[in-house]
C-alpha cells in the first residue's frame, strides 16, 4: 500500500512538474513577445529622435541616449531568446521528447476565477498521497513492534515441552525427555533475551520515527496549504495593483514621449518613463505566471488529482 500510494504521488509530482514547466514555457514566450516590442518600439522613437537632429530640432545627447536604449533592448531580447528556449527544453524533457526546443506552444497563462475547493483536515489526510504513503509506512513499522513483543515473550505450549524421542507415557515423566524439552523452551529466549530486548527497543525506535515523520510531514503539509493560501490572496492583490500600474505607465510613456516632441521635457524623462512601462508590463506578466503556479501548486498540496481538470 505504501509502495503504491508513493507511486501515485510521483505520479502527481510528474505531471505538475509538466504543468509548471509549460507555464514556464508560456511566460517565456510572452516576455519574448513583450521584449520584440519593445526592440520595436526603441526603433521607432531613434528613428524620430535622428530625424529631429537632423533638422536641428534635438541634440546629438538625445541621440546617442535613443540608440543606447535601442542596443539595451537588443541584448534583452536576444538574452530572452536563449532563456525561452531553455524553458522549452526542460518541458521537451519531461514530456520524454528530445531537448530541442522545437516545441510549439501557443497559449496565454491562464487566469483562474473560482476559489479552490479546500476541504476539510481528514479528507487532506486521505487524499494526499504522499501523506498516505507515510502512515502506511507508520502501520508496516507497528507491526514490526507488535512482532518483536511476541518474540520477546515465547509461548509455553504443553506438547511443545515433548521432545520427539517421548514415544511412551512413561518417557513423557522421565527426567532426559521432558527436562530437555523444557529446558531447552525456556532456556533459548533467556539466552538470546538480550539480542531480543534489542530488537525490541530497535522496533520501538523505528515505530517513534515513523510516528515523528508522520505528524511531521502532516503539519508541512498544513503549513505549505496556510501560505499557498495566503500567497493567493496577495497574488491576487497584486495582480490588481500591478494591471492599474502598468496602464498609468503606458499612459505616461506616450505622454512623456509627445511632451519631449514639443520641447517640454527632456529625453531623460521619456527613458524614465519607458523604464517604468516597460517594469510594471513586465511585472504583470510574472504575476499571472506566479497566480497560475500557485494554484497548481495548491491543488497538489490538497491532495488533488491532476488527471482531472484543473478548476
């Protein structure tokens, strides 16, 4: 039972490895997306910055300040590149396909709109297999107590007292016959009461560290759900801090931008603004990503099955 309870939780650690490593893939390849974009739009903005020096309108500063941003961009973007493929690779693996990073996937991280099913302490107790898996281990071990007091204290059994050489009544009262048979029944176990004794003190060791490791790995498993639950609720507080965050950035990058074309701010402060943009898009992507692998997460602390839907 416990070998089969162990089975399934590696099952369960298999199949949220995958699920964790695709959702790697996915924020891999949106970061890719948003680091394309912005090459693009660094190329755009040199593009009118050196336009306007050429007509006289902004200074060579502007200038070399616009293509520096452009060649940061560049470096992002190529660094991003190597990171998503690696990404792919550790999935390609887990997924028992060669590493390399031809794998396809197209999707958006997915956003999740129902609370979690939670349950109550001994259905986690239950379900979990890793938990399960641990107090078979606890039940194996007290039986092997239970065994090592039955060794320790032999049975007197009255024909077990006979030996086999006793084929009359009379030699069943003689002194060679039944002495030996006796003796032979009690003397054993007092001899070897000390071997016993340590064995039964080795059960007893064994059968505290079972029950130790039980109650330990129940209470991580208490403890781990608690923070899963309450990295939720500030995942989701951020996520909503971090969407308005981004939208005021966007909106000042195109603002800072449009005031420097008509001299009002330097390009210093449309940088610092692009900056601020580009962080909170950046953000945004890393906290859906982090909402996503929690609630996996989550789910596999519950002791939920990953083979069906993830809700």
């Amino acid at each position: 039972m416990a070998e089969q309870a162990s089975y399934t939780e590696a099952t369960q650690a298999l199949i949220s490895n995958v699920i964790l490593s695709w959702l790697d893939v996915i924020e891999a390849n949106q970061l890719l997306e948003l680091y394309k974009q912005r090459v693009q739009n660094s190329g755009q903005s040199l593009s009118i910055i050196d336009s306007g020096y050429q007509q006289g309108l902004n200074s060579a500063l502007d200038v070399y300040l616009a293509r520096n941003e452009l060649n940061s961009e560049r470096s992002r973007l190529a660094l991003q590149v190597s990171n998503k493929a690696m990404a792919i690779r550790v999935l390609e693996r887990l997924i028992g396909e060669y590493p390399s990073a031809s794998l396809l996937i197209n999707a958006d991280i997915p956003v999740f709109t129902t609370d979690v099913e939670l349950g109550i302490p001994s259905e986690l107790i239950k379900n979990k297999p890793s938990l399960q898996a641990s107090w078979y281990q606890l039940m194996a071990t007290d039986a092997a107590l239970a065994f090592a007091h039955k060794e320790r204290f032999p049975d007197f059994v009255l024909t077990g007292t006979i030996s086999d050489s006793a084929s009359k009544l009379s030699d069943v009262f003689s002194t060679s016959a039944f002495a030996w048979g006796l003796v032979g029944k009690i003397t054993a176990p007092l001899f070897d009461a000390g071997r016993l004794k340590a064995n039964e003190k080795a059960a007893e060791l064994r059968l505290q560290q079972a029950e130790k490791s039980y109650i330990e790995d129940v209470y991580d498993s208490f403890e781990d759900i608690e923070n899963a639950l309450s990295l939720q609720v500030s995942l989701v507080e951020r996520f909503a801090t971090t969407y308005e965050a981004m939208e005021n950035a966007m909106a000042a990058e195109q603002l800072a931008f449009e005031q420097y074309q008509s001299g009002l701010v330097t390009y210093t402060t449309v940088l610092d603004a692009q900056g601020r943009s580009f962080d909170a898009q950046t953000s945004l992507i890393q906290i859906k990503k982090q909402r996503a692998t929690n609630r996996v997460q989550l789910q596999r602390l519950l002791g939920h099955s990953f083979l069906t839907q993830i809700h």
